[in-house]
C-alpha cells in the first residue's frame, strides 16, 4: 500500500525540525512513497511478475547561499540523524552561490487539486495477465508474426508530500496505467521488431488488448524486408511517435539552465521567428487525466500555462528558481520540466501531406543519440517507409537523416491529428528537404 | 550471517528461513540485499552546483521456474516485508513447480580493494579539485565559454542469500572523473567531454596532475570541433581509432550476443553459432576479470564468479552471454554476465568489458589504404535494434580521410550499420589494442549498469555515414 499523506507528513516534519536544529536557515524536503505491479508475457505465457515498493526522502538544506542535498531509501530515525548531520556538515563546506534560495513564497501553489490524477481501480495480477495475453493473442492472429520479445502490463500508484520551511506542505496521489506489446515477424529471411505502448492515469483511458496487439503486429509486418535507398536530399514525414521527440529536444533547448549557461542553440531568440508563422507550440499543466499534468512543480511553484511559441514566435523559457535568477526572470513552475507539451494542430490532413510531393520518406523509427543541443546539428539513424505518389510503397532502413535544427525548424508543416496519448504529443510533421545518407 | 541486514528489523536466521522455504519448490532464486552510497558533486558555471549524497538500502527477492520470473522488491527491510514479498512470488509461481539447483561457483578473485572512495577523499579536497580543474580549463584559451566538471563516487556492497543459507556477497568501489569543455568561436559553438574512472579510490586516478590530461583532452576535442566541416552523407571506408571506438563492438554484436536474446530467438545472431560471423582475426572477448576495470566485477549479481568468455575467436562465434536463467533454459553454464542495475532491477545477461584483440596491422596503413573515408577517433554513444542487427553511433571527434591522407574534422555524423555483416566488412586489425578510459554506462531495458570496451585501430570497407552533404 502507499502510505499516505500523513505519514509523509509526519516524516518530512522530522527532516525539517531536524535540519533547523543542526543549524540550517532553510531547507526543502520531498517525501515519496509508491507501489508498482507488473506483469509481462512473452509467446501468451506468463513470463514474470515483479513488485515493487519504495520509499525515500531527499532534503535539501541551505545555510545563507551554501546549499547541499541528501536522499535515502532508509527511513529509520537513527539513519535520517545521520543522513541530516552529514547533509549539514557537507553544507557548511560548499562554497556559496549567490543564487541559492528557497523558491518565492508568493509563486507557491494554493488551488484547488481538481485534475483527475488518479484512478484507485486496482487489477488483479491475473486480471492484468489476461490483459496482455490478449494483446499477444491479437498480435499472433497476424501470420508473419512469428514471435515476440515479451508484452507487458503495467500498474503504479504514488504519493508524495514537498515541504519546505518557508510554510510550503502540499501533495498528492498520482496513478499510471501501462501496456506494451512488442512483437518479431519474419519473411523471406527478413527479420524485425516493432511495438506499440499505451500508458494513461486512468485504466478506462489505455488502448484495448486487441488494439495494442494488432497495432503492433501491423508496424512489426509492415517493416519486413526493407530496402536502403541512395543518398538524396528528399522530404520526411515524421510518424507522430517520433515528431514529439522535436518537441522534447525544444524543450531541452530552451530550458532556463541551458539558457543561463549559453549552451543552447536558442539563446537570444526570445521574441525571434524559430518556427515558421503556422507553427504554435504550448505547455498546458491543467488538462484533467493527462499525463503531464501536475499543480506544481519540484520546487512547490504553481504551474501557469504557456504558450511557448505563437506563430513561430519564441515566447517565453521553462524556468524554475535558480536559473530563472541567473536570467532575471521568475519561475514559471518549470523546475520539473514541461508538463502536457505540444504542438497545436496544423491546418493539412494526413492525406495532403503524403500527397504533397511525389517522393517522400516516411520516418517511422529513428535510433541513435545525434542530437546536439548547443549548435542545433541533428544526426540519426532511422527508418521507414517509401511513399510514392501518394502511397506507401516499401520499407526503409540502414539509413541516416541529418540536418540543422535551426532549418528543421522553419520547415515544418503539421498536420492535423494531434491526439494526447503522451505527456509530449504531436500531430504527424513534414519536414521539407533533409539529408538522407544511404547506399 | 549477513552483515547487512545488521540494524535492520530482519535477522540473518529469519531470512534464511524465509529464503529457503519460499524457494524450495522453485529451479532457482535468491534474496539480494544491496547497500549503496554514492556522492556527486557537479561544477557548473563556475560555481559548486550541487553536491547529492545518496544512501539506499534494499533487497530484491527474485524465484524463478522453468522461464517464469517472480520478483519482489522494497526498500523496507522487516520480517513483515520479505513475507509478503514471499507470498507475492509464491501467487506467481503456484502452478509451477521445480528443482532448486543449488551449484554455484565459488571464488576468492579480488580484483579491486574494499575501499570506500566517498570518504577516502575530503569533501574539502574534492571541491577545490573541481575548482582547480575549472580553472584550468579556462584558462586554457579564451574561447573557453563553460566548463562543467563532475566527480561521481559509488560504494556498493551487495550480499546474496541462496535457498539453503549460503550467503555471497563483494563489496564494490567506482569512481568517475567527467569533464565538459565548450568552445565558442565566430559565432560557432562547440563541446569536449572527456572522463575517466575505474574501481579505485579518486586518488589513484589523480597521480601526476592526471585531471590536467582530462581537462587538456575535453579541451582537444572542443577545439578540434570548432574547426570541422559538414559531414558527407552516403557509403565509405571508415578507420576506427583504438579504446573508446570499441562501443562499436558493444552495439554492434555484443548485445546481440546476450543469452536471453538468444534464447529467445529474437537476435539476428540466435542461429549462428559455430558460424562464421566476422574476418579472420577478429577475436571478440567480454572479460569481468580484468584489475579494477569499470565493467570488472568478483562475483555477478547473482553469485558467478565472473570469468573472460570468448564471444567470437577468429570470426566464428563461439558464445553467448549468460545469466542462470538463460544458461539453464540453454542447457549450459552461466558465464557470470548475470547483471542489474538495483536492488530493484530483474537479472539479464549484460556485458562486463568487451574487448577485441589486437591483430598486426598498423593505423598509419590503414589512413593510406583509403581514398575516401573517414576517421572516426571519438563517440557520444551508440544504440541498436537487436532483431534487425542495425546500429548507430554518434561521432564526437572524426576526421575525413582523402587519397590516404587525414583531413579537416567533421561535424558530429553518425554512422549506422548492420552488425551481423559489418564485422565482415573488418580489413584490418591494428597492432594498437587500447581499453576505453572508464566511462561507459551501458543502456537495456531501463537499466543502467557499468561496463568497459576496448579494441585496435580497425579499418572497416562499408559503413553508413550520415551528413548534410551530398
């Protein structure tokens, strides 16, 4: 069971009046308790099952400007009396930074938790067993499907409680439904795997069974025995489970500690054209049941909604306190990073973007970690689909896509099938002219 | 007696008891309990950013039959826990039933001391060592823009109960030394990383001002970078430099040669042994034995002694990679890859250091040898898809080769391959075997453990480059 809050009360009490006593001016402690069940599945038979319970604590303690940090899993009052007197006297030796500090009263969070964070519907194991079963099933009536690296089905529920010594005591339950399918087909000697994942706060929310299955067998089949194509500069069309990664590598770039320390190719563009005018990305923390939805973040600070870019238009930083002090700027609740971050709907459909050109490339899987940050080069193996006249006509891979994000940027064109199925979404995206290195 | 479970609610006898009558009707099984305290300290923008001290103490209670896993874990360690961690297997597994295969290995291997890095270091030393290697960085050039400089410091003691009362256990030290260099020049900026590390105390990893080298080297690369050119998309040779390069190797057929992949049949290698899988002379090794290496470790997280398995000796694949699971269910012995991240992590097969042997031939033949290539000295990291056998890996330092001779450096490319063939495409083998300078961490289900790779120079006839030109 998770325990609940006034038990993570009780705890984050101890830590603070511990750490007041030792001698610091402030502190800032996160007590978190959660439970997760899984079960996974491989060929429609039970693979394994595993549960974990976990506990922990990580207090921040500051002097003045000299900060330092503790966290453990060890909840014993003797050990916390050690963890808290080391934490102090780490503290005392660090040198101090003038932008430490606990985070503004007046941006503390003070409404009302009214979002649908959590469902208490508990599964049995053997509930959650037939589940995935079922996904594999669905998977296998498929005849190219051959085998599979196991499917899984997921549940965890938490709790927290973030206090601090400014007055700040507030938490809540949150509650995550996951289910993956990941399936092998086979033919002519060609071999591959694909998969399809649902994950939502509520059970009533993820995929059926049978959804899962099939969507997974279908990419894993639709994959086999692909062909590389020459080196050509061609237009991409992004899937939508790898056009929010560009949101994702966004965000990252206009992070507040990024932009602090120079090392984004975003800096100074705020209020500068980074997308082209159709172009509107937002990062909205009240959306009921949504994934990345929360009242506030790590730092206890309200979550307001953003809209990030406007027409193209760089609008505003993620920033929490720290950061947001190196820029002169106040948090806006980003110190856990985005919340539910997407791009708004385009104005084509699916249909007018793969009949937009006579060729294009269609990237259904990317690999590889060719994302740099600083100066925006873009690099990636991936994978996916010749589209010809308006059809998809065979699978692609052995290749890589490279550009500029800076050009990749301005040459976006969404279409208009967002769906808020993770807590960063994005509708499928054609990017015109990139680099494809091939044969 | 468990030395662990000392000042806890849970008593060796107790646990024993548990362990024993939960496992006895399973194939296999343990309880793992795990202690770990670990330090970062990060510099960044010059200031002491943070400095995170960790203390964790958990076990994992895993039984497994036939190819059924059951695992419970909790960081609450209290008779009352572990039972209902038991009954929680036991509802797994209740309509299996198995023999406890008690054999396990035994060693006395020491291949690192029972030394705590944490606190065989002052924290007062240790921040004026990350102060001194900011400074030094920066004065290195003015082009220096940011320097962020981190020291990562790990005890891990683990112990292993088996059903019957057996009790394993090694007590494991790690240290890491990062450091991150970015350049700026014209307008263009560019960074350096560099790091080294092993299974010693900080100090011996300090010896003759060697944090210079690391901040001289992060220094290097961001410079080197600063100059380099837009990357040619499309086939070539590629020469690899020797060390850190050999990820190639780990993404390439080490996962693929993973146990479980193999068992169950989803790697592109699961029917190829016996079969010729690479050039002569390719000899491909995972060694956990080697002194106070990264990936080196006594005993694997299930109790095996770890060994030097040959993976491929002479291009014909010889081994997998095994836990006890997977060996089992194979019908041969664990080769002691039986890893996990945590207390709160299932066993897999995972790599320990994976090494290719060095050959005869030398880097400068292999540099003349190629009208068009590249040189790739340097990677970010790499990723692959097991089933299909394609991999990629992201240069970090690379030069183009022309008529034989190095050229100007280019931009971050990545070069993507298919494993099962590229290790055919090998031309040469170079007389230079290096062992990367302890960094790697290496990635599989959601779980992060360390390793280490090492290889020769090698040239390779036909890799996929990716770039913006055409």
């Amino acid at each position: 069971m998770i325990k609940d809050q006034e038990y993570l009360k009780k705890i984050a009490d101890i830590c603070l009046s511990k750490s007041k006593k030792l001698g610091s001016s402030d502190a800032n402690i996160l007590v978190q308790s959660s439970v997760s069940e899984n079960v996974n599945v491989r060929n429609k038979k039970l693979d394994g099952s595993e549960r974990s319970e976990n506990l922990g604590v990580v207090l921040t303690t500051y002097l003045g400007k000299k900060k330092s940090s503790i966290a453990s899993s060890n909840l014993k009052e003797s050990n916390l009396d050690e963890l808290v007197n080391r934490c102090i006297e780490t503290m005392k030796i660090t040198p101090e930074d003038e932008y430490n500090s606990l985070p503004d009263k007046d941006l503390h969070f003070k409404g009302l938790k009214d979002l649908d964070l959590y469902d208490e519907t508990h599964l049995s194991n053997e509930d959650k067993i037939n589940y995935i079963k079922e996904a594999e099933e669905e998977a296998f009536s498929n005849d190219k499907i051959i085998n599979t690296n196991g499917s899984g089905f997921g549940e965890n529920k938490s709790n927290f409680l973030l206090a601090n010594s400014n007055g700040f005591a507030d938490g809540y339950k949150t509650s995550q439904f996951t289910a993956y399918c990941e399936v092998v087909s086979k033919s002519n000697g060609s071999m591959e795997r694909d998969y399809e994942y649902t994950s939502k706060r509520f059970y009533s929310d993820i995929l059926k069974p049978k959804q899962l299955g099939s969507i997974a067998a279908d990419h894993a089949v639709k994959k086999l025995n692909p062909q590389k194509i020459k080196s050509e500069k061609i237009s991409l069309i992004f899937d939508k489970r790898i056009s929010k990664n560009f949101l994702s590598i966004f965000a990252s770039a206009i992070s507040s500690s990024a932009i602090a320390k120079g090392t984004t190719f975003l800096k100074d563009k705020l209020n500068q054209q980074v997308f082209n005018p159709e172009i509107n990305i937002q990062d909205h923390g009240n959306i009921r049941k949504a994934n990345g939805s929360r009242y506030f973040d790590s730092e206890g600070i309200a979550v307001v909604n953003l809209d990030l870019i406007k027409n193209g238009i760089l609008q505003d930083y993620l920033i929490d306190t720290y950061n947001g002090k190196k820029i002169n700027r106040k948090s806006n609740g980003r110190a856990s990073g985005t919340t539910n971050l997407y791009f708004q709907n385009g104005s084509k459909t699916f249909e007018d973007l793969i009949k937009s050109e006579n060729k294009i490339l269609y990237i259904k899987e990317t690999i590889g970690h060719g994302t740099n940050i600083i100066n925006g080069d873009y690099s990636v193996g991936a994978s996916g689909m010749m589209i010809e006249n308006g059809e998809f006509s065979y699978p692609v891979s052995e290749i890589t896509i490279a550009g500029n994000l800076n050009n990749i940027f301005k040459n976006i064109t969404l279409a208009d099938d967002l769906e808020f199925n993770y807590a960063t979404n994005s509708p499928t995206m054609m990017v015109e002219g990139m680099v494809v290195g091939g044969k | 007696m468990s030395t662990l479970l000392k000042n806890t609610e849970l008593t060796s006898e107790r646990a024993d008891s548990i362990v024993s009558e939960t496992l006895n009707n399973c194939d296999d099984g343990e309880l793992y309990i795990e202690d770990t305290k670990s330090e970062t300290i990060v510099l960044d923008d010059n200031k002491i950013k943070s400095s995170n001290y960790t203390s964790d103490l958990g076990y994992g209670f895993r039984a497994v039959t036939g190819d059924t896993v059951a695992y419970s874990h909790s960081n609450e360690i209290s008779e009352k826990s572990l039972k209902n961690s038991s009954e929680n297997l036991k509802s797994t597994l209740k309509n299996n039933s198995g023999t406890y295969n008690s054999e396990i290995k035994k060693t006395n291997q020491k291949l690192y001391k029972d030394v705590d890095p944490i606190e065989s270091k002052s924290m007062k030393s240790k921040i004026e060592l990350l102060n001194n290697m900011n400074e030094y960085a920066r004065s290195k050039d003015s082009s220096v823009k940011q320097v962020t400089a981190s020291l990562l410091a790990e005890k891990k003691n683990v112990e292993i109960i088996r059903s019957g009362g057996e009790l394993l256990s090694d007590n494991r030290p790690l240290v890491r030394i990062n450091m991150s260099v970015m350049v700026e020049k014209n307008g263009r900026k560019e960074t350096g990383v560099f790091g080294i590390g092993g299974r010693q105390d900080y100090d011996e990893y300090l010896k003759n001002d060697n944090w210079k080298k690391v901040c001289d080297e992060a220094f290097r690369i961001a410079s080197t970078n600063i100059e380099s050119k837009p990357s040619l998309a499309g086939e070539m040779k590629v020469v690899l430099g020797p060390g850190w390069p050999a990820i190639l190797i780990h993404e390439a057929v080490g996962h693929g040669l993973e146990g479980d992949f193999n068992r169950k049949k989803t790697s592109a290698f699961h029917d190829l042994v016996g079969k010729k899988v690479a050039s002569d002379g390719v000899t491909i090794i995972d060694d956990g034995t080697l002194d106070n290496r990264r990936g080196s470790l006594n005993i694997d997280d299930e109790g095996t002694p770890t060994e030097r398995t040959v993976l491929i000796e002479n291009g014909i694949l010889k081994n997998f990679m095994q836990d006890r699971l997977n060996a089992r269910l194979m019908n041969t012995k664990s080769t002691g890859n039986g890893r996990r991240e945590s207390y709160k992590h299932v066993v897999m097969p995972r790599m320990r250091n994976t090494i290719m042997l060095g050959g005869s031939n030398n880097q400068e033949e292999m540099i003349k040898s190629v009208d068009k290539g590249i040189f790739a000295v340097s990677f970010g990291g790499g990723q692959v898809d097991i089933t299909s056998g394609k991999f990629v890996f992201n240069c970090t330092e690379a030069y183009e080769i022309i008529n034989g001779k190095i050229g100007s450096p280019i931009k971050g490319a990545t070069l993507i391959g298919d494993g099962p063939s590229s290790l055919k495409e090998i031309l040469m083998v170079g007389n230079d075997m290096m062992l990367d300078p302890g960094i790697g961490t290496c990635g599989k289900a959601g779980q992060g453990v360390p390793v280490g790779v090492g290889q020769p120079s090698l040239l390779i006839n036909n890799m996929t480059v990716g770039g913006t030109q055409l």
